[in-house]
C-alpha cells in the first residue's frame, strides 16, 4: 500500500485525489511500522507530497508528522534518514513559517547529527535540508548556525562525492547570503580557500555553487571581499567567464561584480588581472538577464577613477553596453547599461568624447524620449546625460541634441556657450552645420537658464548673422520691402 501511494505521489495528477482521500492520516502511523521498509516508504510518499505544494506542506505540520520524523532521525537506519531528510527538506522549501515549523520541531539538532554518519547520502540529504531552512531568513539562518552547521559542512565540503560538495557549497551560500556576520561564521570555519581551490573543477554544477557562495561573502563588506580575493582567485575565476555552462558563468560574472564595488583597490586588482577584457567579451556574448553583473562590474570599476574608466574605453567596453542600451528588451538592462555609459563618460572631456563619438549620447536621449520608458530607466538615461554632456567639448557630438526637450538642451546649450568663445573654427563650423540656426529656434523662456545660455551664444556673432537665421527673419525682410519706397 505505501509502496503505491509513493509511486502515485510521483505524478502530480494524482496528488489531489491522494489528499481527498485523507492520505496524511493514513501515512502517520505507518511511520512507526516495524518493517523498516514501509517505514521508509511511508516517509518518501510524506516527501512527494508536501514537495508539491505548500498547502500539502502545510497538512503535514497539521498532522503533527514532523515530531515523530525527527524522533527517527536519531534512531533509524541510513535509508529512513534519507527519507525523513527528505519530507523535512520538502516542507521547508515553501516558505519562512514552514520552516521555522521544522525548527519549532526540534529537527536541527537530528539533522546537524546526519552531517556526521559516515554514508555520504545520508550527510546529503541533511545539508540539502539546512540549506532549504537556512535560505529564507537571517533568522532562520542563525539558528542553523547556532546548532552547530557550519564547521560540519565545510566538512562535507571536503569530501570526494561531488553531489554531497555541491550541496554544502549551496548551504554554505544560502547561510552566507544575510548577514556580514554569518558570511563571517562561514569565513572563520576555514571555507573560503577550499571553495576557492574548486573554482578550476571540471564540474560544472560545482562551479556554479562556488562561485555562488563566493560571491554571497563578497558582497557584504570590503574585508569579506577582500578574503576572498586573498584566497587568489584571479585570473582563475575569470577562465569561467568563458565556461560552456550559462550559470557557471553568470555566477562568476556576479562575484567579480560583488567585489568590484567596494574600492578602487579592488576593482584595479580586477583591471590588473585582465578582468575588464574578459568581462567585455562576457557581455558582448551574453544576452538577457545573464548580461547584468557583467553590465554592472563595467560601471562600478569606471565609476572610481579617470584611469579605471579609460581601462573600460580602451578595452572595448563601449560597444557592448550601447548594443544593451538600444537591443535588450527589459528596461532594467537599459537602465543598467546607461548607469554604466554614464559612469564611464563622466571623468573628463576625453571620456565623454568616447561616448559622443560612439553615438552613445543620441541613444540615451531616445532612451529617454520613448514613451514605453520605465520611470527608472528615465531617470538613469538623464543623469547619464547630464553628467557626460557637461564634461563633452567635442561640439559636433553634441549638435544631434539640440533637439532634446529642455531640461536636457539647457546642458548642451550651456556647453556651447563654454567652448565657442574660445574657438574661431568652432564657431564657424557652427554656423555651416546649421547648428546657430536650430539656437534661434529654441524657446526659451525669458529669465530662464537656457535663454541666458542662448544669449551668450548670440553675443559670440554679430547681430546680422544672428537675424539672418532668426525663425521670423524672411517675415521681416518681407516687410521691409513692403515699406520700402524706391524713389524714383
């Protein structure tokens, strides 16, 4: 009977027939058989069914199964430990007070104890367990710290079976993601060399772990960063950027993102290392989601000095993050990819003079105008705007924006107030491209910033030149011939 009922709860057509039938009640005391293998049977059918869903997740904390669950742990053979490992994995996975129902019942401690048998399995499915408890909250975190979890799965992590070091890495890293002090417990019970030793396995679930984990600490402080970093790392994590596994290289795109960000010590140790060339072809290849650390690791390296935002120029990051800005469809990507633009473009004329030249500027500003625009992506496009238009002296880049709404034209219009009276062949190439005209066209409201702008530039050229391509000007020449009395 059991037997069917855990292969009937393999198909989740079946699942809601098995629970109308009141399966839960029948499944209980079975767990307390003599005969080992219903006992066993019995648990794994508990497990398929409360992996299902919460609500079957739910009826199983109802029926008061997990007390005796977590009795057997500590009693029962290795078969029945997976089992009950199992249903407890499954009923934490759903959400924090489901999990916190698992602690409430005392399962920690019986799980933490199957981190120590000696079959491998066994330590598997527990660390699979904690990972699922600890992965919700800081809470529910700590107390899978405080119940000792830790130093026995960096043990686990040691061991050959590669399942069994996957998913101590992916504990690990559901423990460390909360909180600067639990990345710490993690960092102080020795893990992070021996995670980093794995960087360079052939396994490409384990490297994804790894480098997940990794990042988990990286990202809390400058001295976890630096830990990590310590445990030399580089160029190693960088070989999988370019792994055949997607994952493998999102997730080590995201740790070099997590440790960028902190100093500018840090992301030159990223520079020296080679990191912004490869992150360069990481984003040229990636697309989609998977194309965001790499997206962010470029702005946070530029965005600490003029020398590590010329590394991200000359090694050809421009390109890149224009083809996200104008080709990936979700605006976050957009919007990360104009933070970053603006980033780079920021530090000097030289800098922005590479955007302009790129045609970057044209493209935020579209970003900008297009009325699908999130509002976020809008405000990234205009401070990107902003801070590279006021640092760009390249004139002929910034004539395409003479077109922009006001509260971007005033920028550019300041920007040639600046650099015309200093300049002869600017001032002439202005005239000829037609770019003193489209000034004249500009309303600007008297007072206004942009108007005084505009002024200044028309007290850059005598008055005739100015009327000449004033909107109004064939209107008044027409009314001067009117007037005009030829006396003959």
């Amino acid at each position: 009977f059991v037997q069917t009922v855990a292969d009937l709860a393999t198909r989740p057509a079946n699942i809601d027939a098995l629970q109308n039938a009141g399966v839960m009640a029948l499944l209980r005391p079975l767990l307390l058989d003599n005969v080992a293998s219903i006992q066993q049977s019995a648990a794994l059918a508990l497990g398929r069914l409360a992996n299902y869903s919460d609500e079957l997740a739910e009826s199983v904390v109802k029926h008061e199964i997990l007390p005796q669950l977590v009795y057997s742990l500590s009693q029962q053979n290795r078969f029945y430990k997976k089992a009950a490992s199992f249903v407890l994995r499954a009923v934490s996975k759903h959400s924090p007070h489901l999990a916190q129902a698992v602690v409430d019942s005392g399962a920690l401690e019986a799980l933490v104890a199957c981190l120590e048998e000696f079959d491998p399995s066994v330590k598997e499915s527990a660390a699979w367990a904690l990972g699922y408890i600890a992965r919700h909250t800081k809470e529910l975190a700590n107390t899978v710290v405080d119940a000792g979890a830790v130093p026995l799965l960096v043990l686990c992590f040691q061991e050959p079976e590669l399942s069994l070091k996957r998913i101590s890495a992916s504990a690990l890293s559901d423990i460390c993601k909360h909180s600067p002090e639990l990345a710490q417990v993690v960092v102080d019970a020795g893990a992070v060399s021996l995670l980093a030793k794995d960087i360079s396995h052939n396994d490409a679930q384990l490297k994804r772990q790894v480098c997940s984990c990794l990042s988990q600490i990286a990202k809390h402080s400058v001295d976890l960063a630096e830990v990590v970093v310590e445990a030399e790392i580089f160029p190693r994590i960088l070989h999988c950027l370019k792994d055949i596994d997607e994952f493998v290289r999102k997730n080590a795109a995201t740790c070099i993102r997590e440790i960028a960000r902190h100093t500018p010590d840090l992301a030159k140790l990223i520079v020296n290392a080679g990191g912004v060339a490869a992150m360069v072809d990481y984003i040229t290849e990636a697309r989609g989601n998977n194309r965001l650390p790499g997206i962010m690791t470029l702005g946070y390296i530029a965005a600490f000095s003029e020398t590590l935002a010329l590394a991200v120029v000359v090694s050809k990051g421009i390109p890149p993050l224009k083809d996200a800005l104008i080709n990936e469809p979700e605006d976050h990507l957009k919007a990360a990819s104009a933070w970053s633009l603006g980033q780079i473009g920021r530090h000097s004329p030289d800098h922005a003079r590479a955007l302009a030249e790129a045609d970057v500027l044209r493209r935020l500003l579209a970003v900008y105008l297009h009325q699908d625009s999130s509002e976020d992506l809008q405000t990234k496009a205009k401070r990107a705007l902003k801070c590279v238009i006021q640092k760009c002296t390249n004139l002929p880049a910034l004539e395409p924006l003479l077109e922009a709404p006001p509260n971007i034209l005033k920028y550019v219009v300041q920007q040639f107030a600046k650099v015309l009276p200093n300049d002869l062949n600017a001032r002439r190439n202005f005239v000829q491209s037609g770019g003193l005209q489209k000034v004249q066209e500009v309303n600007a409201e008297v007072g206004s910033k942009l108007h005084d702008y505009v002024q200044e530039i028309n007290a850059l050229y005598p008055p005739e030149i100015v009327q000449y391509y004033s909107p109004n000007y064939s209107e008044t020449l027409i009314k001067k011939m009117d007037e005009f009395n030829p006396t003959g």
